[in-house]
C-alpha cells in the first residue's frame, strides 16, 4: 500500500470518527431537551431556553437549575468519564472484560465509601472522597500484586476479578452488620444513582475532569505501539511500562472519580468502549467517542428510569444500565466462545 492510500485511508477513518462522535453528541442534546422539557411540570422549550439564559419564570427557575439541569450533567460527566475508562482498560490489556466494574475498581471504591458511612459516620464531600481514595487503594493492590509486566497480560484481570469478589463479600457483611435504614440508603448508592444531583458534587467533578480528559487523550497516544507488545514499542521510542501504568493511573482516577460522584453505574465502562469502537471503525482512535457514548448511555438510561419506571426520580440510573448490560455481557460470552476467543 502506498504511502497516498495509507493517508487516505487515515483520512477516511479520521472523518468517520468525527461524523460518529458528532452523532452522538446530537443524540446527548436530544435526551437533553426532552429530559429539561418533560416529566410531571412539563415547560416549554422556549421557557426552558430563556431559564437557561438567566430568565424565565421562578418556578420554571428551580426545576430546571436544582433538579433536571444539576442530574443530566452529572449524568453525562459520570457517563463520559467511565466511558473513558472502560475504553482505556480494554485497549490496553486487548480484552473486552478489562473493564473498571469487573476488575474491582469500581468495587474497591464502593467499600471504602460503604465503609465511611457505616462504620465511620461520615457525610458530605468525605464519601465521595473516601470512594475516590478505595478506588485508588485496590487498583494499586492490583497493579502489585500482578509483578512486574503483569500489566500487560490477562493477570491483571484475573486478579481483579478476584479483587472485586472479596470486595463485594465486604459489601454484602458491612450491609447485613448495619441497622436497615444506613443498609437502604448505601445500597441505593451502591446501584448508582444521579438522585440528589447537586452543583458541588458536579463541580468537583467537572475540575477533575477538565484536567483527566486532556491528558487521557495526549497519553493515548501511546496506546497502538504498546497494542504491538513491550518489544516493539521501546523499538518505536515508547517506554511501554511507564506508558502503560500512566494510561491506568488515568483510567482508575476517571472511574474514582464517577465513582465518588455517583456511585458504581453498572456496565456504563463495559459498553462504552466497544460500541465507540464499532461505529469510529477504530480500536485506539475511539476514546473521545467512547465518552460521547458513555454520556448517552448514562443520559439515555436515566431518562428511561424517570419516565418508563414507576417513582422515576427515585430509581438509581444503575438498576437501567444493569439490565442493559447483563445481556450484552452474555452476548458477547457466547459470541467470543463461537470464535473460540478468549474473554
């Protein structure tokens, strides 16, 4: 293939990952405007476009700017964030299960903030904060306990794997040691939920992620040589294992992080990764897609749990993204199993 045909071909590729994400994001503002719009005080959009400007109505004010605004951002920054990371993960172990709600991520920083209410009494920023901290805590045991280079194979996974069934055997005692009314409320936490959204919260999130997002994607650039194996990348210059534990440092402080803010969504960083990569035609070239898509996945779900499910408001985003991941994740067990791949 000459050189002209490989920069078409990059050409094309780049063009379709463009037009991908640019559908996406319009279907994010479609979910947008029918969640500002719509539910039991419907408003007009004309009235929500003037009470996003600074105007409108007093009541019209406060449920769009205290209740459906502060939910579908956090939404959409927690969905952009997993969707990061799951992308992440899976790239750099070349496994579609390498993802943070499998590997015990996810897990880890649910503990730690199960154990911040339960056990410590804390609220307020604290749990969030200590859930970022649990995240942090169990991908470094990880990352140890997997050796030198286990990175970049499937004992990584394993291990997590296992991580995150001690981790939820945690869970399940901390719950059933507590009095029914702290054991209701971590477990609505615990299923994920966007209920409650404030502008602090989202705040927090939102310098954190201004400062992941660009330096995800400046470190990702590193991704197709270590995709070639540790040999060929020093050949190209790239120093594989720093490059690599700083792409999973960045992956596990975006799942800390979403994690802290809402809580463990299920299957949001599981799906987000191998849809972006399906519809951009790119494998390394699909992380800014997969945050797109994580953020219509999140967005999607909650507007589906607030307007299809009975007491809407009050079910956690977590219990839509479940059900909706569950069958994929036996789809694609089934599918790698025919293909004689290995999962």
């Amino acid at each position: 293939m000459t050189a002209t045909a490989v920069g078409r071909l990059r050409a094309r590729r780049r063009r379709r990952a463009v037009l991908a994400v640019i559908g996406v994001l319009a279907a994010v503002a479609a979910v947008a405007a029918i969640a500002l719009t719509s539910g039991a005080y419907a408003i007009p959009p004309t009235e929500v476009v003037a009470t996003l400007l600074g105007g409108g109505e007093r009541q019209a004010h406060f449920i769009v700017m205290e209740i459906r605004l502060p939910r579908l951002v956090l939404g959409a920054l927690v969905g952009a964030a997993l969707g990061t990371a799951g992308a992440l993960f899976q790239t750099l172990f070349g496994n579609p299960l390498a993802s943070p709600d499998v590997i015990g991520i996810t897990a880890g920083a649910s503990v730690a903030a199960v154990v911040a209410v339960l056990v410590a009494g804390l609220t307020g920023i604290a749990v969030p904060l200590a859930a970022f901290a649990g995240g942090v805590t169990v991908a470094a045991a990880v990352y140890l306990l997997a050796g030198c280079g286990g990175a970049a194979g499937e004992r990584f996974v394993l291990i997590g794997v296992a991580a995150a069934f001690l981790a939820n055997a945690i869970l399940g005692y901390l719950l059933t040691r507590s009095e029914v009314r702290e054991a209701h409320a971590a477990l609505v936490w615990l299923v994920g939920s966007l209920s409650g959204a404030g502008w602090d919260e989202i705040g927090v999130l939102v310098a954190m992620f201004a400062v992941l997002a660009p330096v995800t994607v400046m470190a990702s650039r590193s991704l197709p040589a270590l995709q070639l194996g540790e040999d060929a990348a020093r050949g190209l210059g790239v120093p594989a294992e720093a490059a690599r534990l700083t792409l999973l440092g960045l992956g596990v402080a975006l799942t800390a992080a979403a994690t802290a803010a809402a809580g463990p969504v299920a299957f949001v960083a599981f799906v987000s990764g191998p849809i972006a990569r399906r519809i951009t035609g790119s494998a390394c070239g699909a992380l800014v897609a997969s945050a797109a898509v994580g953020a219509l996945v999140v967005t999607l779900a909650d507007l589906a749990a607030l307007h299809l499910l009975p007491g809407g408001d009050q079910v956690p985003v977590g219990v839509i993204t479940g059900a909706a991941g569950a069958p994929y994740l036996l789809w694609l067990l089934m599918t790698e199993g025919r293909r004689g791949g290995t999962t």
